[in-house]
C-alpha cells in the first residue's frame, strides 16, 4: 500500500503536459501516476524548485537556517557557491558549509570555488589553488566547479585555470561560468575552455548570443543584480537553455519569496508556464545533475502543490515524501549553528581616512577623481570624472554632488586603507560599512565624513564582522559573527536587523533599494567598470590599478 496518494493537477516538466493524476508516494519514492478517475483535489502539484546559483551567504544565514526559509516557498534545492567563505576560511570554511546542512533534507548542491582569491589584486584570507580545488572536487558532496570568474585567464590560458577546469571534468562534473558583457570572440574563447553557464548577462543581445553558442543562461533576480526584466524573453526564444537563480538574497528577501517569485513574473510576462517550471526545475536538475525528483515514477517524491500556474504560490512542499513546509511556515526546527571567522583586532580615527592629492597637484584647490558610479539593481559601475576641492591638503567628499568616499580596509593583516570617491548612494549625512564586500570581504565603507566612516568602520571590528550606520556620533550595528558573512540567529531576527538598518541608511539620504548589498559589490573586481579592492582603484575592462585622482 503507498504512504499516501496525492489528486491533483500535475504538471509533468518531462512530458509538458498538465493532467488530472493520482500520485502515489511510497518509502518517499513515486510509487506511480495515473489519470484521475474522477473530480481532484484544487491545486497543481509540480516539482520543487531549484535556485540555480546563489551564493548562502548573502542571506547571512548559515544553510541550514537558509534552507528553513527556501523550503517555505517551494524551494527544495540550491546550487550554492561558498565562494564568500572559502576567500574568508579557505576549505575549512567549504566544510563548514557541509557540516551545517549535513541532516537537513534540503538538497545544498556545494560547488568547488574556482576563484580564491578572485584576482590577483587584493588580499583574501585564504588561497584555493588547483590542487585544493581537485581535493575538494574529490568529495561526492562537492557538485561541480563554480563560477570561473577569471575570464582573462581562462581566456589566456591560465594553468591554475585551466588546471581547475580539468579537474572538474575528469570527475565528470560541471563547471559554471561568470562572463559579464562578453561577446563575440571573446565569448567562444571563454567557453571553449568547457564553461557551461553564465549568470551574469545583463543585456538581452548577450544572452542572446551566449545561448546561441550553447550557454546555459541564468535569469537572475536577486536583492542587488536584478536582470530578470532584461532577459525574460529568452524563456521563449532558447527554454530548454534557462535557469532561474537569485545569486545573492538578502534575508527580508528571502523570507517574501525565492524562485516561486521569479516563476509567477515570467507567467504573467507571458511565458508558456511549463517553461518557467522547466526552467525552476527540470533544467537545474538535469544539467547539475542533482539528486531531486522531477515528478516522475521512481523519482523521489519531491514536490510542491501550487495555488495555480499563475501566481505559483505555494501551499505544501513535499521532500522524499515528507512535508517540510505548509501554508508559508517550514516544520524542520532551527538549530545552533557554530561561529569560524578571521578577523583581526583594530580601531581607527578620522585621519586614518583622509584623502591626499598627489605630490604634483600639491597645493591645489581642486582635483579630478575618477568615481564610481553605483548603478540600483546593477552589479555594474559607470566611471564619472568629477572636480573635488581640497581642503588644508585633504580631498573632500561632497554630498551636494553626491560625491561620496568609498574606503576598504583590509581586515585580515594591518595595511592602511584604500581609498576612492564615489557617486550614486545619495548620502547626505553619516556613513555605513560592512565586512560582506565580494569577494575578498574585507571591510567597505562609504561615507559623507571622514569621522562617520571611522565610527562605522570600528563598529565593524569591534563586532569582528557585520553591517554598521553612524551618524554624527550614532552607531547601530548587525553583527555577522560567522566568517563576518552569516548571523548565528534565526532568519526573522536577521531580517528584521537587517531591514532596520537599510531603513537607516535611506534616511541618510540613499535612494538605493539595497544599499548594503550594493556596497558589498563596490570591492568586486572581476565585474566592470571601476571597483575598489583593499589595494586601489582596479579598472575591470583593462583589468589593472588605474589612479583614483588626478590633478
């Protein structure tokens, strides 16, 4: 006799039809699917969905707690890069990720970091070269190699890259790509060297074209990178090529919604509905391989009843046939997660900040800098060159123009700070910080003053990881005391911290929907234009330190 015998609409990705069915579930497994005989139940029982590329730590919760809140919205499986704790902890910090969602049924598809550090150009706290990563490739946990982002070097033909990517394949597991604006030539040389995916198009003719080569391309909507608006039509042009991922959560994010969300825009965008679930679903699971049922007989009884096809709400989500979550609560319990960091002991004043021209624009009233330009919802930066005055030696930040200094310290050996100017967070007061800055996650700040900025920063340290708002003297901080990524608190608590200080940071004047996690992007190299890591002004077309200031 089955376990249970479920009658509903079911939605079978395989076949791509939608019929009246009996599914019967035994020992967690589908025992068999046979046309109803009659009236069913409401609801359409589908597939659990797959986040096809996120890194867990951007919700600042450890796996476990993640999977928690993701099994709430149909979620029963991630394809996750520890790629931020591998730059913080090296392997040790991959197998921390392993140990905290060891039990839970949710499937946490670990990758293997193919980039730690990312480039060359700034100080990470750990070193991943190719043979750490064939050890790590070497554990059957470990799925396949994330996200290469180092395309010059693939491109050129790094050894360690290339090393890395062979080692990969001759365990026959897949290797992902990160190729932002690439095309033409560029594009097929990079893939040539067997990369299989891309996350990061931000423009439909790149997608496009990367499809058109073979690419796996996937839509991304997250809480800072949100391409899904761009890229949507290609679920109709090229289906069987998309995946949808978030990349990057935050918790308040994550705890309104997860794929589900992603899946019911493409619907009323007009997508055939059976091509977003492919693409939540039966995409993911193939290409990753990944050990999730796909509602078919044999398959393990994972599954999610929607509302309908519309809206794609969820109402019961089923793991190896047990209910994980029901009516936006999940039924596995929380549990205590542990606390590995790096982080050294510092304290920092108002001077440590200041800004010199330099020798040659020595007594000038007013320099050029070459700012960043932080773009809402864009991973991206534009360059802008704008005059700043200089006072009693010391360039200025100016929020009447929206021109802000951006510093990153280093926060695992005592270096003095790196500093640039930058445009688009609207600050016209105060300062916040943060040790969540991808992807060598030492410690970014950006700030109206010199003072606040100090205050915000050591507010980091103190906490030895976190997110921080001063404002003339007031400091709130959350702190992230696991590898000063993760909260060791339940996700509502993060949420709920988290919320308060983004609200914080707008009341200083920021238009940013996201301006911590737009922050934590303003240290990443590898994604154009202009970004500041711990060792200067970096230049991510010409890949190389370019001058933050001229005369």
């Amino acid at each position: 006799m089955p376990d249970a015998v479920h009658r509903h609409l079911v939605a079978d990705v395989v076949s791509g039809n939608v019929f009246p069915a009996e599914v019967a579930v035994r020992g967690g497994r589908i025992a068999s699917i046979a046309p109803a005989s009659g009236p069913v139940d409401p609801g359409v029982l589908v597939p659990g969905f797959v986040d096809a590329h996120v890194h867990v730590e951007s919700s600042m919760l450890p796996p476990w707690e993640f999977a928690r809140v993701a099994m709430r919205h149909g979620t029963v499986a991630s394809v996750s890069d520890p790629h931020e704790i591998a730059n913080v902890l090296g392997s040790a910090g991959v197998r921390y990720m392993l140990e905290d969602i060891a039990g839970s049924p949710f499937t946490c598809w670990l990758g293997c970091p193919s980039c730690v550090p990312a480039t060359g150009f700034e100080t990470a706290g750990a070193v991943l070269d190719a043979d750490a990563c064939a050890r790590l490739l070497d554990d059957p946990r470990i799925g396949y190699l994330s996200e290469m982002m180092n395309w010059p070097g693939a491109i050129g033909g790094d050894p360690q890259v290339l090393a890395k990517i062979a080692a990969a394949k001759a365990r026959g597991k897949p290797v992902d790509g990160h190729a932002p604006g690439l095309r033409g030539e560029q594009a097929k040389a990079y893939f040539a060297r067997g990369i299989e995916t891309d996350h990061e198009c931000f423009a439909l003719d790149e997608a496009r074209g990367k499809a058109a080569i073979g690419v796996k391309v996937l839509i991304r909507e997250g809480s800072a990178a949100r391409n899904f608006d761009a890229l949507w039509p290609l679920l109709a042009e090229h289906p069987d090529r998309c995946m949808f991922c978030t990349d990057d959560a935050h918790p308040d994010d994550l705890l309104l919604g997860h794929v589900d969300r992603i899946a019911a825009r493409a619907v009323a965008n007009g997508i055939d509905p059976m091509a977003a679930l492919r693409a939540a679903t039966l995409n993911p699971i193939r290409h990753y391989r990944l050990p999730c049922g796909l509602l078919q007989p044999g398959d393990r009884a994972d599954m999610v009843l929607l509302e309908d096809l519309r809206s794609f709400r969820p109402l019961r989500t089923w793991i190896a046939g047990e209910v994980v979550a029901e009516g936006g609560s999940d039924r596995i319990p929380p549990r205590p997660s542990g606390t590995p960091n790096a982080f050294r002991a510092a304290a920092f004043a108002a001077p440590d900040f200041a800004v010199r021209p330099p020798a040659r624009c020595a007594g000038a009233a007013g320099v050029t800098v070459h700012a960043i330009v932080a773009e809402d919802g864009q991973l991206v930066t534009a360059r802008a060159d704008l005059r700043a005055r200089v006072t009693d030696g010391i360039i200025e930040p100016d929020a009447a123009q929206d021109l802000l200094q951006l510093t990153v310290v280093n926060r695992y050996v005592d270096a003095p700070p790196a500093h640039a100017f930058i445009r688009g967070f609207g600050l016209r007061r105060g300062a916040i910080a943060a040790s969540v800055a991808h992807d060598c996650h030492n410690v970014v700040a950006v700030g109206a003053t010199r003072e606040d900025i100090a205050a915000a920063v050591n507010a980091v340290f103190r906490a030895r990881g976190g997110l921080a708002v001063a404002d003339g003297g007031s400091v709130d901080v959350l702190p992230l005391p696991i590898a000063g990524l993760m909260s060791d608190r339940p996700a509502e608590e993060v949420a709920a911290a988290y919320a308060r200080l983004t609200a914080k940071a707008k009341a200083l004047g920021s238009p940013l929907r996201a301006p911590f996690m737009t922050t934590s992007f303003m240290a990443l190299l590898v994604i154009p234009a202009l970004k500041l890591s711990d060792r200067g002004l970096f230049d991510g077309q010409a890949f190389r330190f370019v001058p933050a200031v001229t005369c």
